[in-house]
C-alpha cells in the first residue's frame, strides 16, 4: 500500500512537472511569436513612414508631407510639421524640387513589444528646375519607434 502511495505521488509529481514546463514552454513560444510580429510591424511602419517623410513634389508639398506626420510620435510628429513649414516646403517651391524616397532595406537593431529601433537604406531620386533630369542619392537612417497601443509611431530618424 505504501509502495502504491509513493507511486501515485511521484506520478502526480511527474504530471505536475510535465505541465508547468509545457506551461513554461508555451508562454516561451507565444513571447518570441510576439516579439517576431512587433519586429516585422516595426520594420514595415518604418519603411513606410520614412519613405513618406521624404517624398514630395513642389506642387503638393503642403497637403501630402503632413499626412506622413500622421504615423508620427507627438512630439516627433511637432517638430517634422514646423520643419515641412519652415524648410521644406519654402525651399521645395523656390527650387521646384520634386523627391522620391523609397526604403531599399530595413535591418531591425532591436526590438521589444514596445519599443524598436530600425536601420533603413533609402534611394532618393530628386529633380528640380535645374536638374530636370534628375540626381539619385542613398541614405541610411536609423529609425526609432514607440508602440502606441496597436501601432507602431515613429519617433525619432536619425542619419548615419
């Protein structure tokens, strides 16, 4: 009868064990699922944004680089709106400058579900009144972004 007890418990040991390492496992599983979606989203809302922050034609300078300030952080998304007002789209109209931005690679640096920092590699095409024929330019900049509930925000691109 004893050896029977001792049987049971070490069975139930066992069965308790099995089921706090699945447990274990699974949390484990569904965290790197996690964190590899918030990779892939942040390098996309990067890519995107970016690309967006950067392009513009003289005509519609006005309407079409603030609605890239939509995917903006706050205070990020402030300081891009007075420099389109201030820089961009002064020097835009005077030189008629028309500029195509597309990210060619994104590299994630880090990432967490909250936070991410992304290395992109954009080609710029410009042309103006003179340079009709237009110059071609790359770039790498190093893009942070903040989760802001479900959806990434860029905060703060940087040259490298």
């Amino acid at each position: 009868m004893n050896r029977t007890k001792v049987l049971a418990g070490a069975a139930a040991l066992l069965l308790l064990a099995a089921a706090i390492l699945a447990g274990v496992n699974g949390y484990r599983l569904w965290d790197d699922n996690r964190t590899e979606q918030a990779r892939s989203d942040a390098a996309t809302t990067a890519s995107r944004t970016v690309s967006a922050m950067f392009s513009y034609d003289f005509n519609s300078v006005d309407t079409e680089l603030p609605k890239a300030a939509d995917n903006l952080a706050p205070d990020f998304r402030a300081d891009y709106l007075t420099l389109i007002q201030d820089a961009i789209a002064p020097g835009a109209k005077e030189k008629q400058l028309s500029v195509q931005a597309d990210a060619q690679a994104a590299g994630i640096v880090s990432a967490d579900a909250s936070h991410a920092v992304v290395m992109l590699f954009l080609n710029q095409i410009t042309t103006s009144r003179d340079s009709p024929e237009g110059t071609t330019s790359g770039s790498r900049v190093k893009v942070e972004l903040d989760r802001d509930g479900d959806r990434w925000l860029v905060a703060a691109v940087t040259p490298v």
